[in-house]
C-alpha cells in the first residue's frame, strides 16, 4: 500500500501510518489489557467493529478504553487463528479507512478496483 510510514510510539511501538493517521499500532500493555504483543486494528464502522468482536470464534476483542473508537484489538500470539486473507483485507481496509479519499481511489483503480 503506498504512502506507508512507520514511526515509533513513544515506547518504541511500530505505528503503521498513512498521511499521518495510524492505521495499524502495536500497544503498550495497560491495566485492560495486560499483554504484551496487542496490535489494534482500525476498522471502516462500528458495525465491522461488532461483527469482529462479537464472533465467539475471533481472536479479536476490544476494551473499556476503545469505546467509541472505530478499531479492534487481536494479540500478535492469536493471529495464527486468522486467515492470511482475512487478515490482508482487515490491514488492507484499515488503510483505506485512514487514507485520504484520493489515495484510496488510485490504489484501487491500480487493484482492478478490487475491494
């Protein structure tokens, strides 16, 4: 995906941006969730949100802090219970929901138009 940066956060957690807005970061542990290897994932709505952590099949999850905020949280020791695909299209539909709407339009027109 183009116009991807990775700054560090302020402990040295990778923070994947696009034109300055974080799409994929890994966590630093807070008391509501405690481990160490979070990685929050921004979604397109609440309802991709829900239908994510409300499946009691999925690694993913959310917490008190994360009210309102349109991203879920999967544990980096977890994602072997996500498909690569699944797992391509959510990192994929992250960075379409930060990226302007112009970046988004060009790098799926290069796709095919593929979604």
């Amino acid at each position: 995906m183009p116009h991807v940066t990775r700054v560090d956060g302020p402990k040295g957690n990778a923070i994947y941006q696009v034109g300055g807005k974080s799409f994929v970061f890994f966590r630093n542990p807070r008391p509501d969730a405690p481990f160490p290897d979070v990685i929050v994932i921004w979604v397109e709505s609440e309802a991709d949100k829900l239908a994510l952590v409300q499946d009691p099949d999925s690694p993913f999850f959310t917490t008190g802090h994360f009210d309102g905020h349109r991203s879920v949280l999967v544990r980096a020791s977890e994602l072997h219970r996500v498909g690569f695909g699944e797992l391509t299209e959510l990192v994929q539909d992250a960075w379409l929901s930060q990226a302007s709407k112009r970046r988004g339009e060009q790098w799926l027109a290069g796709l095919g138009g593929a979604d």
